[in-house]
C-alpha cells in the first residue's frame, strides 16, 4: 500500500471532470482505495510519495491501432482508404514475415507508447502469426498492456500478402491463441478479422464461431469510408447493412467488440451497438487524413453506445494521444459547424475521458481513479510552459493542447512504477 500526493484530475463519467488540488491518492495491489484531503490513522507509515505540484492523471488508453504500420507514420494521406490501403499498408505488413524487421519496428513502437503514456493498447498485428507472438513478448518484456490480434484476411488483398484459405488463418489464429499462455496477463488475446472486404464468409463464420466457443474479444472495422461501404453492399448482398454482415456471421460479441470509425452507421446499427455495448474506435485523425468523414461521436454517446480514442496508426499520424485528443474536438467543431448542430462539440474534457475512462472500460475498471479501479496513472510535470495561475481543469487543457512526451515524468500501470522499455536496444 501506498499513497500519492499532488493534484489529481479524472473524469469518472463523460462530461463530469474531478480534481483534487494537494490530495491523496491512496493505492493498494494495484488497485484505487480512495482519494482523500489528508492521511487518516488507519495509513500512518505507508509509503508516500510527494509529487509536489505535479498533476497526477489515468494513464492514456489507445483502443485502435495497427502495428505492422508504425513505420508507415505520414506516408500516402494524400488518398482514400482503399487505395491507401493497396499501395502503402499491405506492402508495409507484408514484411513483418521477416522476424529481425518485426523485432526492430515493434520495439520502436513500445517505446514510442511508453513516452507517450500510453500503457493499455488494443492492437492490430500482421497477418504472420510469428509476428504476432514476437509483439505478444515485446509488449510482455515493456510491461504494457495490450489486447493483441493477429489480423485474418482470406480475398481482396495484394498477392504476397493474404492467406491461402479460411482454414490457414484459423490455423495460424490458433497458433497465436495457444502462445498466450506463455506471457503476462497483462496481454489478452483478441480476435481480428480486418473488415469485410478481406475475409470470406467462411472466415468470417470461422471466427464468429472461435470467439463464441472461447469467449474471445474481437477487433475489427465498421462503416469508415463510403466507397467500402459499397463494397460491402457487393460482397455481401443478403445483409442489411454493414453491421449485419458480421451479425450473420455471429462475430459481435456483447461487451467485447470494437468496431473502429463507425462514421456511417445507420439508425438500426445504433440501436444494435446501444443494446450489445459494442465499443466504437473514434480515430479523428485517421478519418481526416484519408478524407473518410467525421464521426458523430456524443450522438453515439447519448445513446449509450461505449466510445474510446484511437491512434489508428498509420493512417492517424500520431501516437501520441494528446494529439488524437485535440484532434477529436477540432473534428468535432467542423461536424457541428457544418450541421449545424452545437451539440456535435467535444470539450477538452470530454476528449480526456475518450482518452482514458472510454477505452479504459474495455479493459475492465480502468481509466480513471473510482475507488476499485486499476491504478494506471502518469504524473505530469507541466511547469516548463505553464507561466500564470491556473486551476487543475485549466492546467488539464493546457496540457492537451501544448503538452507532449516531455511532460510525463513518471508512469504506473497496474500500481507499479514502470522503467523505460528496451532502453540500450
């Protein structure tokens, strides 16, 4: 057990930001006891530690992100997704076959999620299931958290990067499910079916079936760019909709399921999200970058629908969360400007929530600082900038908009300190 002094600052519920100017915050194996004004008899002679002025705030949690592109970061975002897709990310996955690149490129990208503080990630691998376990360990060896997938795709790929039938890639998924039990808790398994467009009907009823014989997460793609849309009409001509070509399949688990973007979704699908809790992936730079729309992300909010931010590397062009915080609301004040509806804005707070509580949830009580909840936490040490008397929600901001990496001085995932990953690699 120990205790934290500075200034706290969360946000429990969307639209609700708490701070604790000069508290406590009292940890126990791992998890949040309370926050509290002053040290009651019952902690005298615990372990405290002081963090002066420094902000202490939930460690940030990236639910949408592709690793085999790290080393893609600003490549092609002068086309839309498809296109994209076949000229810049196939290519680049397709040389995660090569064990020593996996090993360089997702070393860099552990620490590049650790400078950033962000220590829970649910992630995209390749296609290769040698890959996929050499980023399982390497996430293991960082300390980090993660939900990890080895991405399934049977059609409609490039030629040297797709699997030769639904059997292979279950095969090859399997070889990756058994190869968790091999590493830390900390790192879930997660199934991975890219989108439509890349997996068969077979595939798709293959995976639908693994997930609910295993109870399994999955991960995977929704209603992000008009043109796949259309395609999905093509490729699956029976459904109703995008949502229900992986419905049919029985690859929507309640609780468990993120679709990334969700920009398009129509009213039954909301309602289908709403009553499943199926998580959405908000990825605003990514949905810039390759022109495919902004998301109506506190309309999907208010329905009940479970919202987290995501990087989405490579077609997001950052890592760094901070980033993907300011990009959500400027995202959203062109939406409210152009439909004229105000409702559409995401305050700085509400974008710390995406941040942390909103993915965080995915990973169970994660994100913020509840009593009960897990103690992830990074304290930020601002005063390089800050200049003028401040408030903690102020300071909050401030953060968001002109911090970045240098800004987090320590990190705690799970109540532990964490040291820098692979520092003399």
């Amino acid at each position: 057990m120990k205790a934290l002094k500075g200034n706290i600052v969360h946000t429990p519920e969307f639209g609700k930001l708490e701070t604790y100017e000069q508290h406590y915050i009292i940890e126990d194996q791992g998890k949040v006891v309370s926050i509290t004004p002053e040290l009651s008899s019952e902690y005298q002679g615990i372990e405290v530690i002081d963090y002066g002025d420094q902000l202490i705030i939930p460690s940030f949690v990236d639910i949408h992100l592709h690793a085999p592109q790290y080393g893609n970061i600003g490549m092609g975002l002068d086309l839309p997704l498809l296109p994209w897709l076949k000229t810049y990310t196939f290519p680049e996955e397709a040389k995660y076959h090569k064990e020593s690149y996996a090993k360089k490129m997702y070393q860099q990208l552990l620490r590049d999620l650790y400078n950033f503080g962000t220590l829970r990630s649910c992630v995209f691998s390749s296609l290769h299931a040698d890959g996929t376990i050499e980023l399982m360990n390497i996430f293991d060896q960082a300390g980090l958290s993660a939900y990890i997938g080895k991405v399934n795709m049977d059609r409609n790929s490039n030629e040297e990067y797709v699997e030769v039938s639904a059997k292979e890639s279950i095969a090859d998924t399997l070889k990756v499910l058994d190869a968790f039990s091999s590493v830390s808790e900390r790192i879930k398994p997660i199934l991975t079916p890219r989108f439509i467009p890349t997996c068969t009907d077979e595939l798709m009823i293959m995976i639908g079936k693994l997930a609910q014989s295993r109870d399994l997460a999955i991960q995977t793609h929704l209603n992000e760019n008009l043109d796949e849309i259309e395609w999905v009409k093509e490729l699956a001509p029976d459904s109703t909709g995008y949502l229900n070509a992986y419905e049919r399949h029985g690859s929507l688990i309640p609780h468990r399921t993120i679709l990334a973007h969700s920009i398009y979704n129509k009213d039954d699908e909301l309602d289908i999200m709403a009553d499943q809790q199926l998580y959405v992936g908000h990825c605003p730079s990514s949905n810039v970058n390759l022109m495919s729309g902004v998301a109506k992300v506190k309309q999907m909010i208010k329905r009940g629908i479970p919202v987290g931010l995501g990087s989405d590397i490579a077609a997001g062009d950052s890592l760094n969360m901070l980033d993907n915080m300011k990009d959500s609301i400027k995202a959203s004040k062109l939406l409210s400007f152009y439909d004229g509806d105000e409702s559409d804005v995401i305050t700085f707070d509400e974008a710390f929530f995406l941040a942390t509580r909103g993915g965080g949830s995915f990973f169970g009580n994660t994100g913020s600082f509840v009593p009960g909840a897990t103690f992830d936490a990074l304290i930020i040490d601002d005063s390089s900038y800050r200049i003028n008397k401040l408030s903690l929600a102020e300071r909050l901001e401030m953060l968001i908009y002109r911090g970045d990496d240098r800004q987090i001085v320590e990190r705690y995932l799970d109540g532990n300190l964490l040291k820098v990953p692979f520092e003399n690699k």
